[in-house]
C-alpha cells in the first residue's frame, strides 16, 4: 500500500512539459526569482549537497518553467530550500531510500507591494518514479541528476499550487474573481469558444429602456 501511495504522488508530477502549453496562469509574469537555503537540513542516509548547490539548481528549475509566462503583471518568487534527501546506493527495492527535497514558497505581487499568502506554502518534492528510480535512484543517478529532477519536480508543484491559488481565489486575474467561477472557463483555462461567446451576447442584448426623470418609484431610495 505504501508503494502504491507513492506512485500515486509521483505520478502526478510530471516536469517534462516544457514544450507544452503552460497551464493557464492569467496575468503572471515572473519578476524576481530568489531562492534562498538558510536552514538546509540533510535527511537521513542522504548524499552531500550544498547550499549553493540546491539554490542554483531550483533557481535554474524555476526560471525555466516561469519565464515562459507573458502576463501584464510582475510577480515575485521566494523559494526557501528546507530539507532533502539524495538517495545512497542500497538494496534494491527493501532498503533503497527514495530522494525527496522539502520547499517553503512565497508569492509576492509587485504592484500592490504585498505578499499574497502571509504564511510560506510547504511544498514535499519526491523523485519521479520510472524504470530506472523504481529501485532507488541512488544505484542509477548521481547526485547531479538526481538534484534536476528533484527541482524541476518542485518547480512543476509550484506552477500547480499557483494555478489552483488562481482557480479559488484569483491571484493573476486583473478583476480579482476566481477563475473557476468565469463563464466558460474550466480549471483556469478559458477556450477560444467560450472567451468569444460573452462578447457575442452581449452584442446581442438589447439596450435598456431609460427610465423618465421622476419616475423611480421602483428604483432604489437616494
């Protein structure tokens, strides 16, 4: 039951989309990028990595997911590296540990000067499982490979998280409404359809009727 639970996290991260069309992320642009790793904390039976290292490498992760957005609005990035795990060379399967990287993330919005979320998010990163990390990436990964996976998981989790943040509560739309609650939009991702369809109605409606000066019986008390 424990490997199948950790398929079942694993599976859902899957940073090798780069090519693709980003998630829909409304107004986001990506100003700073600050990753930082003041209270880095190595996990048991774990490899050696440093904290230039780590921040180097989410830095670069992160950059290359984020800048791929084109929104009107600058955003900010504050990525703090708590804890990881590099896996060591074991026994396959029964005592292989398996890599993991532990985040804090803040997002900060440039033009109202603020941080949208006062408490930092907890972000748990573990390897992608695949044929070769099934029986401990530690017998088929340096460190090196094993640290880019690692952080181009997390960048992938926080594109996810910020996507979400957007769908519930509006972070990137300029009018601040969830975006899962716009007519035609589905988790945050409008179609060409269903962004023309709006206008079209409206288009369509007539003009109201003036109401005569004095005549506001109905309308609301001044």
């Amino acid at each position: 039951m424990a490997i199948i639970g950790l398929l079942a996290v694993t599976a859902c991260t899957n940073a090798n989309d780069l090519d693709e069309k980003p998630v829909y992320l409304g107004n986001f642009r990506l100003g700073h990028n600050v990753v930082v790793a003041p209270n880095l904390t190595k996990g048991p039976a774990s490899r050696e990595a440093g904290k230039q290292e780590w921040i180097d490498s989410v830095t670069k992760a992160i950059t290359d997911r984020f800048t791929r957005y084109e929104g009107s609005k600058l955003y900010h990035l504050g990525v703090s590296v708590e804890g990881y795990v590099l896996a060591v060379p074991g026994v396959p399967v029964v005592a292989s540990p398996k890599s993991a990287l532990i985040l804090n993330v803040t997002v900060w919005d440039d033009a109202a000067g603020r941080k949208l979320n006062e408490k930092p998010e907890l972000v748990t990163v573990l390897e992608s499982i695949s044929p070769r990390t099934v029986i401990g990436s530690g017998l088929t990964q340096s460190k090196e490979v094993q640290m880019e996976h690692l952080s181009r998981n997390a960048a992938k989790l926080i594109e996810t998280w910020l996507n979400r943040q957007n769908d519930n509560l509006g972070w990137f739309e300029d009018d601040g409404r969830p975006a899962k609650e716009k007519i035609g939009l589905f988790s945050g991702r409008p179609t060409k359809k269903a962004a023309e369809e709006p206008a079209a109605d409206a288009a369509e409606e007539p003009a109201a009727e003036a109401v005569p000066a004095g005549d506001d019986e109905a309308g609301p008390e001044a």
